[in-house]
C-alpha cells in the first residue's frame, strides 16, 4: 500500500471517530432547510463552486452563508484573486449585511499557503468560519487535504467553506454539501438589495442534491425563496442532472 493510501486510510478512521458537532443554521428557505437536516451544517467543510463568468455571484453567497454562520470570520484569498473576481470592499459587504469589523482578511501568495494558513486557523474554536478562496486546480487540493480541512473543522467545530473560482466542480469527497453557483435574475429591478443565486446543490452527506433559487436580503440577512419556487432533483448519491437535462428527459 502506498504512503498516500495509509494516509488517506489514517484520515478516513480520524473522521470517523469525530462526530459533526450537530448544530445547523438555518439558511431561512423552508424546503432548502428541510433538505439540509435542519440548515447548514456548522463545524463542517463546505464546497462552493462559481459557475464560468459568475465569480462575483458566489462570493456574494458565500457572504451570505458566512452572515448565517455569525461569529469573527476569517477570509484567506490569494493576492491575484481581487484582480480576478473583484475585491472584497468593506462598504460594499456592509450593504451586503455582513459587518466588515467581523471580518479578517489575509491574502497569500498561492494555494499553498492558503490552505496552510487553513489549517491553521481551523483549531482557533473562536472563530464562526473560515473561507479558503482557492483560484484553480491546484494538485495539493486532493482527498487527503479535503479531509484533513474536514477534520480539523469536525475537531473545533469551526465552518470551512473552500469557495472554488475559475474552476469546474469536482467529484472529490470529504464535504458536507457542494454547491455550484450562479446569479439569476431579479424580478424586482428597482429592488437592488435582494440579489438573486441560482444554486446548484451538488452534494449533500445527509440527504438529496437538488437546485435551488434564492434571494438574499441584505437587510434581514437572510436567504428567502425567490418567486419562481426551487425544486428538489436527484439523490445525492446519485450522479447530478442539471434541469435543463431533466426538462429535456421529460
């Protein structure tokens, strides 16, 4: 057996043995919370992936998930990540909701030190969530790393949440829900303080995948069911199907 099988093996009897902490927030759309056991769940690795050309869609939801979260925030980007997809303005995330004195910034080089910086910040119990901002594909991010970002956050009870840019979705396991985001369009133009996600769940460890379309008030901060409704789609144990692919099945 390789030295990486034994380590993969050693992390999968580690996660194992620690328990999700249990405790879930409510992401405030009913049948989305009823999907998700309860909300999101805290002190757990979450993926969020960006859809091509919609970067700045799946910042704004994983703000919003980190606003659910409550509590210090600390968000680790690479340096070339703002020229990417945008900085992360503290006027612009105050109107979004998210009080910019909870937030902590750090910008590194690369991917590499992104995740350690990860890593290390997972065992701090103080802190409500940890976003890791990852541009690409890079090889370090393999099982091994998702499980260990999974542990650590099991341990602490500290939300991980790996917010994927320029980058397609992935099979890899290790997560407690996957998401591929978009943004849709609002049906209330004049209303600019309810942006409008279209959501792809993926992956979810404790019940079915589905698609979901949802708004975000800045001003409640919370998510609330666009009026276009969201339908539940495949298990997540089985492979995801876009609606476009299920409409034309039917």
């Amino acid at each position: 057996m390789s030295v990486k099988n034994q380590k993969i093996l050693a992390l999968r009897a580690a996660l194992a043995a620690v328990e999700p902490h249990g405790v879930r927030v409510e992401l405030g759309v009913p049948r989305l919370d009823a999907v998700l056991a309860g909300g999101l769940m805290r002190g757990a690795l979450h993926e969020v992936f960006a859809a091509p050309s919609h970067e700045a869609a799946a910042t704004g939801f994983v703000a919003g998930l980190t606003v659910r979260l409550g509590g210090p925030l600390l968000w680790i980007r690479q340096d070339y990540a703002g020229l990417e997809c945008g900085a992360l303005a503290a006027t612009g995330l105050f109107e979004f909701g998210l009080d910019p004195a909870r937030l902590l910034l750090l910008q590194v080089t690369d991917a590499a030190g992104a995740l350690k910086a990860a890593s290390d910040a997972l065992t701090c119990a103080v802190l409500g969530a940890v976003v890791i901002e990852v541009m690409g594909s890079p090889k370090l991010l393999d099982l091994v790393t998702y499980r260990r970002l999974a542990l650590a956050a099991g341990e602490s009870g500290v939300t991980a949440i790996l917010l994927r840019q320029a980058t397609a979705p992935s099979g890899i396991g290790g997560v407690e829900t996957r998401w591929l985001v978009r943004a849709a369009a609002s049906q209330d133009e004049e209303n600019w303080g309810q942006p409008v996600f279209d959501a792809d769940l993926q992956r979810n460890r404790h019940g079915p995948a589905g698609h979901w379309v949802m708004k975000w008030s800045c001003d409640d901060g919370v998510f609330r069911p666009a009026d276009r409704g969201a339908v539940v789609s495949a298990p997540c144990d089985r492979p995801f199907a876009s609606p476009v692919a299920e409409a034309s099945a039917a």
